[in-house]
C-alpha cells in the first residue's frame, strides 16, 4: 500500500480482496456510512492517519503489513465512536 494511503488495493482497477473476511468488513463500512454512521471522508482521513501512523512505526518491507486490517481496525473505531454499541458491550470485543 506504501505511497498510496487513501486507496484500497486494487488489481486491473478491481478491487482486490485476499480473504472473504476483508469484502465483508468493506461492505460493511460502506453500508454503516450510508446509513449515516459516520461520514465517508471521516473514515477515508482515519484511515490515511492509521496508515500513516502504521507506517511511521515499521519498515516498508515489514510482512506484518496488512490494509484490511487496518479498514477493520477503523471500522470498530468509527463504530465504537458512533455509540452504536454500548460501554458495558464493548468488554466483549
């Protein structure tokens, strides 16, 4: 991803997913900023922090690297911000 922070990755201009898991957490990021969650450009900036953050604390060629798991990580934050889960709830997290 290095170089490219507000772009998920891509292949032939498709985007690109290793593992099921990954296209649902972009879905569901798609679907909870249409339903008014958060705003999309909230979360595209998080994500340009995160990975910024990420990559100011590991060297390029780190295997570690991993953008949907940084998606996942400012999805829970987004939601987590929202109050769509409860304090009390988020212990289970």
């Amino acid at each position: 991803m290095l170089g490219k922070t507000d772009m998920p990755p891509k292949d032939n201009g498709s985007l690109c997913f290793g593992a099921p898991w990954e296209r649902q957490a972009f879905g569901l990021a798609l679907a909870l900023s249409k339903q008014g969650l958060f705003e999309w450009e909230d979360f595209r900036s998080e994500m340009i922090s995160s990975i910024a953050a990420w990559e100011a604390t590991h060297d390029e060629t780190d295997p570690s690297w991993d953008y949907y798991e940084i998606w996942l990580t400012v999805v829970e934050q987004m939601v987590q911000r929202s109050g769509l889960i409860e304090q009390s709830a988020r212990s289970y997290f």
